[in-house]
C-alpha cells in the first residue's frame, strides 16, 4: 500500500507540472477532431498488436535456436550462430527493415509491409534473445556440466536435461524485457507504410493538425501495451532474486 501510495503521490507531482507546463502554451484543446479518427487508432492498435506477437514469436524460436547452437560445442553451429548474432545487433533496426523491405522483399517477391515487417523485427529480436540464452547457460557453474557428463550423459543431453532448466529460470526475466522492446521497436515499422499505431497517429495529425491530442493518446497507448509485460519482468526479477523461482542447487 505504501508503495502505491507514493507511486500515485509521484504521478500527481508529474501531472502537476505537465499541466502547469502545457497551460502556459495557450494551447486551444479540440479532442473532438482527434476523437473521429479513433477508429483508425483502433485499427492501428490492432495491427501493432499482431505485429508483435508475430514477430516475438518468431524471434523467441529464432533466438532459442541460436543460442543453443553457440554452446552446442559444434563449430560450424557456433559460428553461424556469432554472424547472426553480429549482423543483426551490430547494425540499426530502421537500417535493416529498408533492406528487408526494399532490398530482401525484392528478392523473394514479397511486398506487404506487414510479413516484412514481423520477419524484421523477429530477426532482430532473436538476435538479442540469442545471446540472453547464450549467456544464461554458460552462468551455470562448470561443475553442473562435470557431474552430469561424469554420469554417463552426453553433451546434448546434458545441455537439455541439466544445464538448460537451471538457465531458463536466469532467461526468463530478460526476455520478457525484449518482448516490451518488440512492442516499441514495431513504431518504426511506419516507415515502410505499415498501418500500425504509429503510423496511424502521423495520419491523424496530418489530417486534422492537432498534435498534442494525436500523440499523447499514441503514447498513453503503448503505454498500456507494454506496461503488463514490464511489470511481469520486474515481478520474475524479484522472484529469482528471493528465491521463488530459482533455488541455487
């Protein structure tokens, strides 16, 4: 209770000042024009929804796969794994939904916004899944492995039976945060004429010119898409660290 008392006392200071700030604009409010457009907010919500469980979906079995094959201990797996993991973390995001879009999309003959776009954000999602599994496993102390190898097992067997089980409790929190950066990162999707939320408040706003009620309803949106998911990452993070979800062996 105390805490959500002084996180309430917080958000009343902060609106406070907001509203301090925002009526020394003189600014005419008219929510009206925005609000017959809201179904076209509604629309982009919805398409900005489906975007990310696509691609979080995507960039989960991607990102598994890939960190896997980086202690698989199989060279060729390994580094095939490190390009991956280099290419589509070592270059921007909006740099890589061009090339998916107009370079890759080419290629392949594919022209929806909407399949480029997931595949984009799935890729790169993925890759930083990839090395939170990566970095998870290899957290597992060495003797983990020497018990369970000296027991008869092999390496795949002691990678998925032992070490991996331990590792999916340390995965879990920081992939959960991904997904909140998926859900952020699909804004800029508008770029290639995806209908998302975004691109849907750029519509509004060069409809009816009324920028303040078109973007701060966009904000307090994915506010709401990706609050749930943050709160669950905190509440998984306390959990590890008082032991209700990991108990050190």
């Amino acid at each position: 209770m105390v805490r959500i008392a002084v996180r309430l006392a917080i958000l009343a200071v902060f609106g406070g000042l907001l509203w301090l700030v925002l009526s020394r604009l003189q600014y005419h409010w008219d929510w009206s024009a925005v609000w017959a457009y809201r179904e076209l907010f509604v629309r982009g919500l919805g398409m900005t929804v489906a975007v990310s469980v696509g691609a979080i979906a995507l960039g989960l079995g991607l990102g598994l796969a890939s960190g896997l094959a980086a202690v698989s201990g199989n060279v060729v797996l390994s580094e095939l794994a490190a390009l991956y993991v280099g290419a589509f973390r070592g270059t921007p995001l909006l740099v890589q939904i061009l090339i998916f879009y107009f370079c890759v999309g080419v290629v392949v003959r594919v022209d929806s916004p909407f399949l480029i776009g997931t595949a984009t954000l799935g890729f790169f999602s993925g890759a930083y899944i990839s090395e939170m599994v990566r970095a998870g496993v290899e957290s597992v102390e060495r003797g983990q492995w020497e018990t369970a190898l000296s027991s008869g097992m092999n390496h795949r067997q002691t990678l998925l039976y032992v070490i991996l089980p331990q590792a999916a409790r340390r995965i879990v929190p920081p992939v959960t945060g991904q997904f909140v950066s998926c859900i952020k990162d699909s804004s800029l999707l508008s770029v290639i004429s995806l209908r998302e939320l975004t691109k849907a408040a750029e519509v509004v706003n060069a409809t009816t010119y009324r920028t303040f009620e078109t973007y701060l309803p966009l904000a307090v949106l994915y506010l709401l898409l990706t609050w749930p998911l943050s709160h669950l990452t905190r509440r998984l993070e306390k959990g590890i660290r008082n032991g209700t979800y990991y108990t050190p062996r």
